[in-house]
C-alpha cells in the first residue's frame, strides 16, 4: 500500500523534471532581430549547433526579413564549424539562389567552392570534391575577377590540381609495377597533358620515356622503331619544358638507352631491306 501511495508523486516528480529539462532548450527570442544576434553570441561562445537553431529561428518571420541574408550565410558557416561541408555547400548554394543582390553572394559563392575544397580527400581516394571545388573556384574567379578572395581561390586550385596530377602520376606507376606498359605510357602522358603545370608534370614525362623503353623492349620487331622514338620525344619534351628539372639526370640515361636501342633497330631493318632486295634481284 506504501508503494502505490508513493507512485503518483514518483510519476509527478519526474514528470516535472522532464518539463524543466524540456523548457531549458526552449528558444526566446522576440523577433527576428534577437533571433539573430543571439545565434551570433551562440557561434562567439563556441556552440555552433546552438546557434543553427537560433539562426533558422529567423527564417520564421520570412526568408525576406533583414536579417535572413546574414542569417543564412551564418548558418552555412555553422554547419561548417560542425564538420559538416556538405550542408554547408547546399547552404551557400541556397544564399546564391535567394539572395541574388545581396553584398555577401561573392563571398558565398567563394565559401561553397571551399567547402567541396575542405571535403577533398588524400590523392588515392576519389576526387570528385575536389574536381567538383575546381570548377566552383573557377566560376567564382570568372564572376568576379577583381574580388579580394580571387588569389586565395587561385592558390587552391593548384594546390588541388597537383592532388589530381599526382593521383594519375601514381596510377602510371601502378601500371609499370604490374609491367602494364601500355596503359603506363598512355597514363603518363595524360598527366602531363592535363597537368603541365603542377609539380608532378616533369615526372610524368620522365615516366612516359621509361615506360616507351620498356613497351619497345617486349614489342614485336615491327613495332620497337615506333615505340623508342616515343621514349625519345618525350624525353625531347622534357628537357625543352622544364630545364632546370631535377630529374634530367636520369633522362639522359633512358635518353641514350631509347637511342642506342633504335639505332641498333634501324640497322637491323635496313640489312633486312638490303637482304629483302638481294632476293628480289636474284628471283629476277
């Protein structure tokens, strides 16, 4: 009997202190004005998640009220500080769309490519953030040629494009190491050609010689003139592009190597000519 007596209180008493818990999270906030500088103090103070809800708090009293722009700019920001650079991007994305004319839509624009920018992965991984960030910065730069974030947007650009070059640079060398000399070739060639202008272009060209020498060596005779004059083109290249290369070195190895090798083909095809027009008289 002492116990069920006991229940009700139990069952007030915790009632009670579920509605505290419940109305400590309760947002006050008497328009959107409030709304927003409280979700400001929120992000100053450190507490990114508090301040999203203060933030969308002012999108109650229209996405059009006077504080809804920075509001909305802020609550990307936010999103950002929570790691979460995708939300992030679709909210910059969403500024540029409602708020066409507003003050801040360069920066905004500028902040959704760094977002798909802060997503890009280490060079093995895939890297459709950081093509999909390459393209949002270079829409940005064209928009607005003369803003002040253009030569930060510039510098990660390449810094972005030297992760894809050498992405495609290790992909040749995966290529070699499984004697894919082929696609080594075909690989190497590309990363210069998209890439000519990051760290790694000067390497794809010496691996373009290496992988030629390698290809002619196993092809067959009438194919190895072809294939050690591609290894010496783009060992011409090479030393014509970037001159002061660290690795013109070893060039000049492969360079003489693909050299001899074509010489002594050259020979054996011209005693084959020879020999080929010998039994063409005699037959005569």
């Amino acid at each position: 009997m002492r116990t069920s007596a006991l229940a009700p209180v139990l069952v007030f008493s915790l009632l009670g202190a579920l509605v505290g818990c419940s109305s400590g999270t309760q947002l006050t906030y008497s328009g959107p004005e409030e709304a927003y500088e409280k979700g400001v103090a929120e992000m100053e103070e450190g507490d990114p998640q508090q301040a999203i809800r203060f933030f969308r708090a002012v999108f109650e009293y229209g996405r059009g009220n006077e504080w809804a722009p920075d509001a909305r700019f802020k609550l990307a920001m936010a999103q950002r500080e929570l790691s979460k650079h995708l939300v992030a991007a679709n909210e910059f994305q969403r500024f540029t769309q409602l708020y066409r004319n507003d003050d801040l839509l360069a920066r905004a624009e500028f902040e959704r490519a760094n977002s798909y920018y802060l997503r890009s992965p280490a060079y093995r991984l895939d890297q459709s953030d950081s093509e999909q960030a390459i393209s949002l910065f270079r829409l940005f730069i064209d928009r607005h040629p003369n803003h002040e974030l253009v030569p930060k947007a510039e510098k990660r650009i390449n810094e972005l494009r030297a992760k894809l070059a050498r992405k495609k640079y290790e992909a040749g060398r995966l290529y070699e190491q499984r004697n894919m000399w082929q696609a080594a070739t075909t690989v190497y060639e590309r990363a210069f050609d998209q890439y000519p202008d990051t760290r790694w272009a000067d390497d794809a060209l010496l691996g373009a010689v290496r992988a030629y020498i390698r290809y002619a060596d196993r092809s067959v005779e009438s194919k190895q003139a072809e294939r050690y004059r591609k290894a010496i083109e783009n060992h011409n290249r090479l030393t014509q592009l970037f001159p002061e290369s660290t690795v013109l070195g070893r060039a000049e190895d492969l360079y003489s190597e693909a050299r001899e090798k074509l010489d002594r083909v050259q020979a054996r095809e011209g005693e084959q000519s020879l020999a080929q027009e010998d039994t063409s008289r005699g037959s005569n």
